[in-house]
C-alpha cells in the first residue's frame, strides 16, 4: 500500500515542477521580448513620427492602406501605423528606463555607500537629505522639473533620475553599515588598505544583488512615469514616438477606434507586470538572500 | 513545498483584486453617473456643458475676454449693443447709435425703464461707471478702447470718443457689460451675488464647475422660458460626450469632428454646425530673415495640402477659407484660392535661395490642434522645409506670441466684434508689430476703413487690404471654422451661435 500511494503520489509533483519552472520563466521571456522587439523592431519596421497620410487616418487592424500595406494593428487619427509605434515606442522606454535607472543607480550607490561605509558627518549630512527628499512626491518632483523646462529626452531622463536614485542609496547605504563590520573589512583595515580601495574592493562589489533587484523594480517605475509624462505632454517631444503620447492621441477616440489607446496601453501594462514579477523573483533570489549563498549576502540583505 | 504555492496563489489572488479594485476605480472616475434629472422632463431644467471653464463673473476683470466668462455674462448683465446668433447687432440697453461726422465720437440713445435684478434704476451714470471700470482694470477688452473715453450727455444719452476715427466702435462694445455704479476691483461680495439686467440673475456658482442662473424677475423682456440653467464644466471630452448620450446634460458644444458621426446617429439629439467668425491663422514672421521674401512665403502657403487636410481632419466643421476674415465678418471680401503644387512651391523656394536646413519654429497652443499642425509639418516636410511643431502652454504662447519668438504662428483667431475692423484693422499694421510685417500701403487702406462709417465703403477697403494680405502671404488662411453644436431633442427654441456664445432664455424643455 505504502508503495502504491508512493507511485500514485509522484507523478503529479514531477509534472508540476517542470511547469512550474516554466511558468516562473515566463516573466523573464515576456521581457526579453520586449527587449528584442526594442533592439529589432525599428530595423525592421520604417516609421517617420513626422509623416502623416490622412488618407488612410483610422484603419481598424488589419485593413489595408492607401499604399497597399496592411495595418496590422490599426493606424491612428493621422494614418500613421500602431504596430510602428509600438515597437518604436518599445525602443523608447527601454531606452528612457535603462538611462534612468543607470544614471539614478550610479548616483545613489556612490553616495549610499559613502555615507554607510565612512559614517559620521557625511552620513549625518547625506542620510538626512535621503529622508527629505524620500518625503517628496516622486512624480511631482518629475511633473515640475520635466515642466519648467523645453522638453527633450535628457530632461525626462534627469527629471526621472531626480528622486530615482534614494531607494538605491538607502539599500547601499544599509548594507554599507552592516558590511563595514565585517571581519575581511576590518582586516583589510588592520592590513592598512586604504578606505576608498576598502570601498570598492570590499563593500560595493556585494551590494550587486540587491542593488539589481532593485534596478529592475525602479525600472518598471520609471517606464511608467515616463509614458505619464509623456502622456501629459510634458515628456518626450513630438518627434520622439512614445507609448504616452500614442495613448494620449487615442483617448478622445476610445469608443470608437479603441485601438489607437488599448494597444499601446496594453504593451505597457505587460511591460510593467512582467517587470514587477521579474523584480519580484531577482529580490527573493538576491534581495532576501537564499540557502546556498554566501552568508554575508543573506545578512547584509537582512538589514538593507 | 504547499505552503509556497498558497502563497504564490495568495499573491495572484491579491494581483487580481488589486486588478479588480484598479478597474472599478477607473470606471469611478468617468464622472457619468447615469443621472437622467433633466431627459426629457418637462421641468423647466436645462443643463449644459460649455466648452471653457467659467473661471471669473467680471466682465470687466482678467478674465473678462474669456469665452467661458462671455458666455456667463451675457446671460447676468445687458450690453449697450450685442450680436445676433448669426452675428449683426441689436440693441440691447440702447435703442439707437450713431457717429459725427468724423466718425470719432458715438452717441448711444439708451432705453427708458431699465432696473438692476435688485430693482434700483439703470441709467447713463452707470453705463459711463462701467465704462471706466473697464479701462480703468485695464483687462484684455480694454485693449480694444485705448485713450477712448465715455460721457454722459442726458439719463438715457451717453457718447463715446475716439482719439481716432473708429467706425468699429459699436461692434466691439458687444464685449462691453454694464454694473451698476460702486463695483471694485476683485469685488468678491458683488461677484458671489451680483446684481445685473441680463434675463438670468446667478444661483449657485463655483468658478470652474457650475453655474447655476435663475430667471430675472425683473428683466425688461420676455421673462425666460427655463426655471433654471446649470452650465457645467466638463472637461474631458469623452465625458462631456457620454453626458449628453445619457442624457445628463442637454446641451454641447464645440464637438470634434471624428466625435459628430457618433452623435448624428441618436436619433434623440439633434446636430448642426453654424460657420463661426473663427479662421485658422498661421501668421509667418516676417522679420525673420528665411521669410523676409514674400515669394518664400507664397510658395509655403503652396506647399500644403489644406484641402485635403481640411477634407480628412475637418469634414464637418471646417470650410476652405477665402479671405483673411470669414463670411460672417463685415468686411469679408473673397480671394484668389491658393493652389497646391508641392513642385511649383520647391522651385520657388529654390530660385528663391530658401535655407533648406534652417527648422522653422511653428508655435500653437491648445492639443485639439495637435493633428492639423502635424498634417502640416508633414506636407512642408514632403518639400524638404523642416518644421519643429511647438506645442506651448497659452500663457507661454501668448508671450512668445507678442514677443516675435516663432517663425510661423499657428492661432484659431476669432473676431468676435464680427468687425475686421478689430482683426485686420487692429493686427496688420506696422505699429502693431504683430508678424514682423510692415507695409505703408495696407496702412494706409486699413486707416481709410477705420475712418469711414459706411458699410460699403469699409468692405470695399477691407477687401482691398485682404488682397494685399492675401497675396503678400503675411500669413497662411487655410481654414474658416464652424461650431458644432449637438442638443437633446426635447429642448425647443435653441439657437446655435456663431460665436459659441449661445443664449439659454428663449430654451423649451418638453418640446418633443
């Protein structure tokens, strides 16, 4: 009996594993196809922001065009095609995302690092302007300088950067702290290693894990934010095709060209929720830390 | 091994309400809560959704030339003179008006009996303190009177001076309000109640929300027909729209083109479009030296597709204009039609030694018009001329407008005086300095008009100074405009206005 429940039982658990595992990859997939249709979707696909056909304004998808193509998902209310816009504006919030999370991750490492790692007047001093400028509405911080300024990539860039980069300096700073007490640390100390050297060869170099979790998450937010701004008319300009502006254009004709709103707002949203649960597994991996690791990960994650 | 499962299935589980709660959240906010107080009803209730905020009740004040503070003010305070829905004047406080000889002083005869909605009288003293409250706030209608100045000759008399001739007097006072004497500046006690003689006295309001206007009992005419008019702010399009479906409100206007077949279908609304005094003006800056050359300018203009961009964009509301003024103004006189011939307008930039790497800076206001100037950047593109679309906030365009910081300027203009008087008599001139454009010649005629009261004289010369402007091609005029308008069916006696300013006291409910 002991036997057959044993036979019984194990099939459906070697089954699910495998699906499991499959299903756990499927964020991961979503997003690397996004980041291919990014790389290769505008070698592909020829589209001028600029060029409008008015003839052919408000294609449902899959009609067919004054020049004999076929809009695959529709055009928009100047003739100009969704698929393009898509995948141009797919290019654009990788390209938006991947600058802004860089730019805010450099920033608040270095200075998280510092203030954890050399403590005292700098971290009294750079600690306290984290906790201000945490208290600001990140998105309004955006919306002002994103506002007060000619719109153009860089600015959303900076305007984005401009409170993106706290979270990755209080991760840094909190494992900084617990790292700096470590026994390699205070041997290198003791060895006489200077503490820039101790900085980068010693304490940066475990805050990867984290750090990269974070990245992602702090990614899906700014490709958010950006197509807000954007939306808003504040972000990108013109010329540069966003997922923003697309929907946008598209919400006076929601009810009766939905296309031209539902499909750029669908990308996104994948995006995001791909992005999030992608995010979500790198810091149950990383973040957290997990049996098999090294230990000083596992504790220094604990107290960031 | 469970217990991860439980909770990944927890996560989904909350992943979908988050989901759920997101969903109902959004469908919270399209502010249609399927209210049909007013549909069809025979209770004296109209509702209506204007197209601008009501963001101020002083005529006289900053906010005094806004279309959403004309529209309230037509309704609470009475006019020397006003204009009829398709646009010529009526006498409203005056019965008859006449110029000197010269044409630099006006003499308005006002009606007898005339009292305030508290009862006191209204006279000449008022009209004349209202006068100088107006200049004296120096608000955007004040601009239209500069160095004019009003006397009272009798109670029922008052006459305006000119520093100049100025036959366009009595078409621009349709802007000019009368309150009773002692208003101050921001007199928030008079404006939360103010007291005027238009047919509708104020209710409720909350500036850019509601206004609610009760009839006046003391209204010289004929007392209102509705008991009540609530003209609401809605901003978003899409809803404005689903409010009028549902019959929430009853009146809109202002309707986009691709948005009037949807509505043409219900057959319990009723839809019409009126040609407005609006053109679309898209001015060149002259003083720049790429469009210094009139030849430059001429083959721009030609190098756009308007007819079909007016064809695709504008079916329904938008005519190809023929004059620098539309139809309805005094003054129109119809021009040559422009030609598209993208490879005739090449050439002439060419022979004309246009710099093809120069980008123009095309600068316009309001995202409605996103479209049209995309359409155009498009075609100028087709020719090699490289246009930057500036989309500016109103208050950022208004002051780059005047400071010259553009290269082409893209405006809906209106001319709500029906006068070209106040367009092309005010705007053209080389004092104005409005486009960098000076020509001693138009001067003259635009002089010549303004001097003289009668009105086939002054559509003569308005003609001649259109063509002058017509073919010098201070600016493209590509479009007259006309308003849309679509009322729930029920409502009788409603009359769409030329200058979107429709008047709600002649308005039924119950009518079919």
């Amino acid at each position: 009996m002991a036997d057959l429940t044993v036979t019984v039982e194990r099939p459906p658990t070697a089954v699910r594993r495998p699906r499991r595992a499959l299903l756990s990859l499927v964020p991961a997939l979503v997003v690397g196809c996004y980041l291919l249709v990014a790389a290769v979707g505008p070698l592909l696909i020829h589209y001028d922001p600029v060029h409008t056909s008015l003839t052919d304004r408000l294609l449902a998808p899959g009609s067919r065009t004054s020049t004999g193509d076929t809009a695959w998902l529709g055009t928009d209310g100047l003739g100009r095609d969704m698929l393009a816009q898509i995948a141009y504006g797919a290019r654009t919030a990788v390209l938006i995302g991947a600058c802004t999370v860089t730019l805010s991750g450099l920033v608040g490492v270095v200075l998280g690092a510092v203030a954890g790692y050399f403590r005292g007047a700098a971290d009294a001093v750079l600690a306290r302007i984290f906790d201000v400028l945490l208290a600001f509405p990140a998105i309004l911080l955006a919306i002002v300088i994103a506002g007060a300024f000619e719109r153009s990539a860089l600015l959303v860039v900076l305007a984005l950067s401009a409170t993106g980069w706290i979270g990755f300096a209080r991760v840094t700073r909190g494992i900084a702290l617990s790292l700096r007490e470590r026994p390699w640390v205070d041997a290198a100390r003791v060895l006489g290693v200077p503490g820039r050297t101790i900085l980068a060869r010693h304490v940066l170099p475990f805050t990867a894990g984290p750090v990269v979790a974070l990245a992602t998450l702090e990614f899906a937010l700014v490709v958010l934010a950006e197509a807000g701004l954007s939306f808003l008319g504040i972000g990108l300009p013109p010329s540069t095709v966003s997922w923003g502006q697309t929907i946008a254009g598209g919400k006076e004709y929601l009810e009766t060209q939905w296309w031209i709103a539902t499909l750029p707002g669908i990308a996104l949203s994948l995006l995001i929720v791909a992005i999030g649960i992608l995010g979500d597994q790198l810091t149950a991996r990383y973040g957290r830390g997990r049996p098999g690791r090294t230990p000083t990960t596992h504790s220094s994650a604990r107290t960031g | 091994m469970t217990r991860t499962r439980e909770r990944r299935r927890s996560r989904l589980v909350r992943l979908a309400t988050t989901a759920t709660a997101g969903a109902a959240l959004l469908a919270a906010c399209t502010t249609t809560t399927g209210g049909d107080d007013t549909g069809g009803a025979d209770d004296g209730e109209v509702t209506v959704a204007g197209t601008y905020p009501i963001e101020s009740l002083d005529p006289h004040g900053a906010q005094g030339a806004s279309t959403g503070t004309q529209l309230a003010a037509q309704e609470i305070f009475s006019r020397l003179v006003k204009p009829d829905a398709d646009g010529t004047l009526k006498g409203d406080l005056a019965t008859s008006w006449k110029p000197n000889k010269d044409v630099t002083a006006w003499t308005f005869t006002l009606r007898d009996g005339v009292t305030f909605s508290d009862g006191s009288a209204l006279d000449a003293d008022d009209v004349v303190a209202s006068f100088q409250r107006m200049t004296g706030l120096n608000g955007p209608n004040a601009g239209n009177f500069p160095g004019d100045t009003m006397t009272r000759t009798s109670a029922t008399e008052v006459v305006l001076h000119s520093p100049a001739p100025d036959a366009s007097v009595p078409g621009k006072l349709g802007t000019f309000y009368v309150l009773p004497t002692g208003v101050g500046k921001d007199d928030t006690a008079f404006f939360n109640h103010p007291v005027g003689s238009g047919p509708f006295t104020v209710a409720a309001f909350t500036p850019s929300e509601s206004l609610a206007l009760v009839p006046n009992s003391k209204y010289r005419g004929t007392r209102p027909a509705p008991r009540r008019v609530t003209i609401r702010d809605i901003p978003e399009l899409a809803a404005r729209l689903t409010a009028l479906r549902t019959g929430e409100v009853d009146v809109v206007w202002g309707i986009p083109d691709d948005q009037l077949a949807a509505l043409k279908g219900q057959k319990d609304l009723t839809v019409r479009t009126v040609p407005s005094s609006a053109e679309f003006t898209m001015w060149f800056n002259s003083s720049v030296s790429a469009l210094k050359d009139a030849e430059v300018r001429r083959a721009i203009w030609q190098a756009v597709d308007f007819g079909t961009i007016i064809r695709e964009l504008y079916p329904e509301t938008g005519r190809p204009a023929d004059a620098p003024v539309t139809g309805v103004v005094l003054g129109h006189v119809a021009q040559q039609p422009v030609t598209y011939d993208p490879k005739a307008a090449k050439a002439a930039l060419t022979a004309a030694g246009f710099d093809f790497t120069r980008k123009l800076r095309l600068q316009f206001a309001n995202a409605e018009f996103r479209p049209f100037v995309q359409a155009v950047v498009s075609d100028l593109q087709k020719v090699g001329v490289r246009v930057d679309p500036l989309e500016k906030e109103q208050a950022a365009f208004t002051e780059d407008l005047l400071a010259l910081k553009w290269d082409i300027n893209f405006q809906q203009l209106a001319t709500p005086s029906y006068d070209a008087a106040s367009n092309l008599g005010r705007l053209y001139t080389c004092a104005a300095e409005r486009m960098g454009y000076c020509n001693r010649r138009l001067d003259g005629v635009l002089a010549a008009a303004g001097a003289t009261a009668d009105k086939k004289r002054r559509t003569d010369l308005y003609g001649q100074a259109s063509r002058i402007i017509w073919q010098d091609a201070v600016g493209m005029y590509p479009m007259s405009v006309s308003i849309a308008y679509a009322w729930n069916s029920h409502l009788t006696g409603f009359v769409p206005d030329a200058s979107g300013l429709p008047d709600f006291a002649t308005v039924r409910t119950g009518g079919s």
